[in-house]
C-alpha cells in the first residue's frame, strides 16, 4: 500500500480520500486483485465520510505544511 498525501486535487473530484487498485488496461472489466492498492489524501477535500481522526491530520497538515521551515 501506498498512501500519498496532497495539497491539491489529484482527480478533480473533491473527495477527501480516493483508493486505486491495478487494473489490466486491455480488459478492464478483468478482475486483477493483487492487493496493491495507492490511497491519495487531498488535505482540502470535502466530499466522502473518511472519519474524524483523518480529517484533522489532514486539517493538520493542510496548515503545517505552510509553516515549516529549512535549516
């Protein structure tokens, strides 16, 4: 699994979380369940019921990610 965590809309759809497994791009209708899946986090999403605990670290992030700094 890979989860991956952005400041911007990935798929233009508003959701907060979107999971996508592997599919064969020739048949996709074809089952293809090999269990990897990539889990993208939108930080500004509003659509979907994703859980509390993950809306604030996404909420967290969202305004942490501005107020980091380089040493």
């Amino acid at each position: 699994m890979i989860i991956i965590i952005l400041p911007y809309d990935p798929f233009g759809e508003g959701r907060m979380v979107y999971t996508v497994k592997n599919m064969c791009e020739e048949q996709p209708v074809l089952s293809y369940d090999d269990g990897a899946k990539k889990i993208y986090l939108y930080t500004k999403g509003i659509k979907g019921n994703p859980g509390q605990a993950l809306c604030d670290m996404l909420k967290y992030m969202e305004h942490s990610i501005g107020n980091s700094h380089t040493i």
